[in-house]
C-alpha cells in the first residue's frame, strides 16, 4: 500500500495517525468518515422501529397467564437490547424506551398470574393491553423522532465531547480538530 503524506511538513504518515510524528500537525484525512456514536444512532433508531414491530405479538401474549410466560421474557430481551443499543449510541430516549418495556413486562407477568378468573382476565388485561400497545407505537414514534443527532454538530466525531465554548478548535478530550463554522 502507498503510505500518506502530511500535508504540513510532507513527512510519510503511516497507519490511521491522528497526528504527523514530525511537525504534530492534525491528519483530517485520517479521522473516520462518520463517528462510530453516528453508527450506534442509526442502529438504535432502526432497532426503535423493528422493536415496535416485534413486540406487538408478545405484548398480545400478555393478556393470559400461560402465554404471559412467553411474551413476558420475549418484551425484556428485546427492551433490554434497545437499552444495549441505546446506550450505545448515547441516545436517552431509547433507553428510556427500552427500560420502561422491560420494567412493565416484569411487573405485568406476576399481575397477570395474580388474576384467577376468566372474567378478572377480560375486564382488566384486554383494556390495558391495549393501552399497552398503543403506547408502545406512541413511545416509539416519540424516540424515532427525538433523535439526538441534531445535537451531533456540537460534539467531537470522534469521542463525542461536547465541543461548544471552546477557545480552541480541538477537542480537548481526545485531541481532533473540528471545524468551528460548524457551531453556527
């Protein structure tokens, strides 16, 4: 492979180096064409989605005791995989949205053992499950919408500090420069 050039001092840059071992200069052309939280955002946002998909059969399981057993662990793993890919991303309201489905599962499965007779089961599940799957699309539809990467623009492509109010253009985290027209 043919090695880069600084294009401060035209000393041989090799690998992924942030900065020329000669003169320190900044290598833009060497930072990543989008940063990895950008990455996670995409996934957690598409996740958002297929979660919302995917959890309208278990969330219908919940209404009885037995079928609860099935829908109940199948609402936590996929609520705890949008936390995973939430936090990843550092996107909150994904997290949020994946806690919430995980926490009501937990507190619905014994509720809904709780319940002994038929008539207890369709007045008080049918209605709530109902809500419950509503609120799982409205949630969903809020978290798609309220991404944070309208924020991106004032944080570091590469670590995500936040770079606003800084006197220099590098980000004093890990280093990179930045643009700062980009902070207009």
């Amino acid at each position: 492979t043919m090695a880069d050039r600084c294009p401060a001092c035209d000393a041989v840059v090799l690998g992924n180096e942030v900065y020329c071992r000669q003169c320190a200069s900044p290598l833009m052309s060497h930072l990543p064409p989008t940063s990895r939280r950008l990455r996670w955002m995409v996934h957690a946002r598409r996740f958002v989605l297929i979660n919302s998909i995917l959890s309208l059969v278990p969330t219908m399981l919940m209404c009885a005791p037995r079928s609860a057993l099935v829908g109940g662990p199948i609402l936590i793993v996929l609520g705890l995989a949008v936390v995973w890919v939430g936090r990843r991303a550092t996107y909150p309201a994904a997290t949020k949205l994946g806690s919430i489905q995980a926490a009501v599962a937990l507190v619905w499965m014994p509720l809904v053992w709780s319940l002994q007779s038929a008539r207890q089961l369709v007045v008080f599940t049918f209605p709530l499950v109902l809500i419950a799957v509503i609120a799982l699309y409205v949630a969903s539809l809020w978290v798609w919408h309220n991404h944070p990467a309208r924020n991106l623009r004032f944080q570091c492509d590469h670590c995500g500090y936040l770079l606003s109010g800084l006197p220099l253009p590098r980000c004093p985290e890990c280093g990179q420069p930045f643009d700062p027209a980009r902070m207009n």
